[in-house]
C-alpha cells in the first residue's frame, strides 16, 4: 500500500487543477454531455453542447425531439444514432418518473438507457457531491492498468479495486488525475515515461 499512497500522492501533486473537463450548468446537461463522450473527446463533446443545450433546453424537449433530427444535431460525438435514442428514452423516463429532474441515486441513475456506472459516478459526484465510486473511462483503465493498481479488463472490476486501494476522500478528484496524465503522459501508443513523475515506481516504466 505505500507504493501505492505514494503514486497518488505524486500524481495530485503533478495535476493539482485535474477536474472534469465537460462544460455544463445542471445536472440533466451533465448526463447528456456524458452519455455524448463515450468514444469522443470532450473538446469535441463541448463543442456540440454549446449549441445543442440552446435548441433542447430541457428533458422534455430532448424527450419530444424528433430522433433523426437529433442524431443529425450530435452526429459529429460518433454512435450518434444510438446516444440519440440512449438520450430521448432517458430524457423520456426522467419526465415520466422524475418530473424532468435527474435522480440523485446510483440505483435511479442505472436504470436510465445509456447509463453504466461510469455515467452515474460523473454525475453523482460532480452535479451533487455525491461521490460513491470512481468512474472508469479509457484514460482511468489504462494508467491505473500500467501501474499495477489493477489487472482487470472490465471497468466495473477495475473500479472495486482502486476503490479498495484509494482512501475514499480521494474517490472525486483521482479520476480527473489519470485522465490528465493519461493524455499529457501516459498516452496509448507512444507514453512519455521520461516525463513520468512515478517513473520510478512504475512496472511498466519504459514503454516509450
């Protein structure tokens, strides 16, 4: 555990602004926006955002919109025809059972189309300070993978374990840190370890 506390503790003090990178004012916009970057940037996602929060203000106007109209409106986030429907069948379910408000319980949120725990976790912890996990995406699975947190290959194991080895306190902001390390250093194809602040401690170390 203390190669582990202090792999952490390097990479906090390496990424001390690490945050979400997805621009939104409340919590429907934020599971939108996350449902939109499975498999795209969040430049990219921000990007679309910006216009498409204007045109469909509320849950009930993606839950009415018409479906061809808006995979047309997000085509360019990718998969669009299926977080187009991910999107009005949850924003449809959101009106029925909520009242257009997005629920604030892992156990809600999973049951909406298009939400995994990934989803969930993001807008827990960042629309209502809620943190109950650590959302897992491709940044997150590939440093903690190279550092020998984890060995697993599914994101739901992958969670259990770097909720068994990171202090709880620190479930909110690590994922925001792999994510900016990920991209700054320990990129897919070509990682930079030379640069790496936890080189040292690194079974991967080397890559580059």
């Amino acid at each position: 555990m203390e190669r582990e506390r202090e792999i952490l503790e390097r990479l906090k003090k390496a990424y001390p602004g690490a945050k979400i990178a997805l621009r939104f004012e409340n919590p429907l916009q934020l599971l939108i926006a996350t449902i939109l970057s499975a498999q795209c940037t969040d430049e990219r996602v921000n990007q679309v955002t910006e216009e498409l929060f204007r045109k469909y203000p509320d849950a009930r106007a993606f839950a009415e919109a018409d479906l061809e109209e808006l995979a047309q409106d997000i085509k360019s986030t990718g998969f669009y025809r299926q977080k187009a429907r991910y999107i009005q069948e949850a924003c449809r379910l959101l009106v029925e059972k909520y009242g257009g408000e997005v629920p604030r319980s892992m156990e809600a949120l999973l049951e909406l189309p298009g939400v995994a725990r990934k989803t969930a976790n993001i807008v827990l912890a960042n629309a209502y300070g809620i943190v109950e996990g650590i959302p897992v995406d491709t940044h997150v699975r590939r440093v903690s993978q190279r550092l020998g947190l984890t060995r697993e290959k599914d994101p739901d194991r992958i969670e259990r374990d770097l909720m068994r080895l990171i202090p709880r306190e620190d479930w909110a902001v690590i994922p925001y840190v792999f994510q900016a390390h990920g991209r700054r250093v320990c990129t897919s194809r070509r990682p930079r370890c030379s640069e790496c602040p936890v080189r040292d401690l690194c079974p991967s170390a080397g890559e580059s």
